[in-house]
C-alpha cells in the first residue's frame, strides 16, 4: 500500500538524463524507510522537470528505497499531501536545499509540525566535495579544460549563488569558494549573488579580470532552473565571460550526496529510536 501511495505523490517524470535508467519511484522489497525529497517550488515549470529527472536517478541508484517529493511552494504535491499518504510508513526528509538557510531552519520544519509529521530531518546538500565535483562537471560541459591543472592555473571562477539575508549561509558559501580554489588549484574563485547583498556576476567577473584571470567561468551554484538562475545566465553574458555553466540539475553527484545525507540520517534515527528501527527492519 506504501509503494502506491508514494507513487500517487510523484508527477509524472521524464526519462533520467545521462544515461541513467529510469526506474518507478516506488522499488520492491524496500530497504530502508522512504525518501522524502522537499524543494521549494517555483512557477517555472523547469524547476518541476528537473527534480523529476533528479528523483528518477535517485530511484535509479537505490531502486530498493521508495522515493517521494513534496514542494514548500508554488508546485504540487505540498508537504502535508504527501505527509498524508505516508500515514504510519517511516520515512526520512532530505531538503533539496544547498545551504542552511531560512527555508531549511524555518519553513521545512514547520511545514512538517503543520502536516503531524514527525519525520527524521536529513541535513541540507552543502557543503561536500560532490557538490564541488558537481560543478565541476557542468563547467566541462562548456568546453572547459577542468582536468588541466594548468588550464585550472589561469582560470577564475565566479560562484554565482542565489543570496541569502541569513549571514551563515553567506559564510557557508564563501567557504565552499575558498575550499573549491585551494583544493582544485584555480586562480581565483570569486563569490557573486544574484539577489540579496551583492557583489553581482558582472562585479566579480571584473574582478577576476582586474587581477588578470583568464578565461573567466560563471558557475551558477543553484540546483534548478527559474528566475534566478537565468539572471545570472544574462549577466555572464552581458559582462563577457568565457564560459558560463547551467544549474547543478540532475547532476549524478548530486543524486548521490541526496542518498548521503539521507543515509546518514537514517542512521542518526536508528540509533536515536533502535526499538522502532528492529520493528521497521
């Protein structure tokens, strides 16, 4: 009955992109307690399509586990639907988010205490190295030498984030940058926002042309597209940089770092509750 229900929360989805196999939401012979993914949500119905194909690769690296969706906002189904349809089975949340931030601190939370939830919370994506390789792969998608330690030598990076009010996601992604150009030997990794405090793309691609970087690639550390990511599209254009990636999407890494961090708050559960986790094993 569980297998149906999380069926029924899941949008139709299209096939996997880079040539993972699709497989149902739902596997046979579960093997752990469901995979609950929240994201935001965005009137852009891009952003819908590409937490479909990043379900469908989670499906496919664990097709044992059941895998649903919930949004906070604008698509559907909304948390308290899909909370509804889980009933009594166990389930783990893990936010589609990359940084700790108000959505994950504040709205996840209660939209979960709204719904009667009582879910295991899984932290959010960042930081990790995958999240690094993630990147990575989208910026050699634009022609990019990222394997040339020498080509990585001369190039500066612009890590064009959302933005954030809260000063520990800021910190949180400043970090990442100083972590990315230290332990992947580019020239410069410059951070850039696309809403919120600035500097903005155009800020930090002048920047890193200031100081003689060159090429200059604008990596857009967002998962999906919408509104914001194309803003930071158009401003690398108009400010002329060399290379300019798309979102982290589908990314293969970013399907496993959302299997990490939900295995790992599965783990966290069962050691908090073991005479639950023996009944559910």
């Amino acid at each position: 009955m569980a297998s149906r229900l999380l069926a029924a929360a899941l949008p139709a989805a299209p096939a996997a992109p880079d040539g993972a196999t699709a497989v149902p939401a739902g596997g046979a012979a579960a093997g752990g307690p469901a995979l609950l993914l929240i994201a935001h949500g965005s009137r852009d119905p891009r952003h819908a399509a590409t937490v479909n194909a990043l379900v469908r690769r989670v499906g496919a690296l664990r097709p044992g586990t059941e895998v649903a969706t919930a949004y906070l906002d604008h698509c559907t189904p909304r948390i308290p639907q899909v909370v509804s349809r889980l009933g009594d089975t166990p389930a783990v949340a893990v936010p589609l988010l990359l940084n700790r931030a108000f959505h994950a601190k504040k709205d996840i939370p209660a939209a979960l205490r709204a719904a009667g939830g009582g879910l295991p919370v899984a932290d959010v994506l960042g930081p990790s190295p995958l999240l690094l390789a993630a990147l990575e792969r989208r910026l050699a998608e634009t022609g990019l030498n990222v394997a040339s330690p020498a080509v990585r030598a001369r190039t500066g990076l612009v890590l064009a984030a959302a933005g954030s009010s809260d000063p520990a996601a800021d910190a949180a992604t400043h970090a990442l940058a100083a972590d990315w150009q230290r332990s992947r030997g580019w020239a410069a990794v410059e951070v850039a926002y696309a809403s919120a405090g600035g500097p903005r793309v155009p800020d930090a691609v002048a920047a890193l042309r200031a100081a003689g970087a060159g090429p200059v690639a604008v990596a857009p550390f967002l998962l999906a597209p919408g509104l914001l990511p194309d803003r930071i599209t158009t401003a690398a254009e108009e400010a002329g940089a060399d290379h300019i990636a798309t979102v982290l999407g589908a990314a293969p890494e970013i399907a496993r770092l959302v299997l990490a961090r939900y295995d790992s708050a599965t783990r966290t559960a069962r050691s908090a509750h073991p005479a639950a986790a023996a009944r559910t094993a």
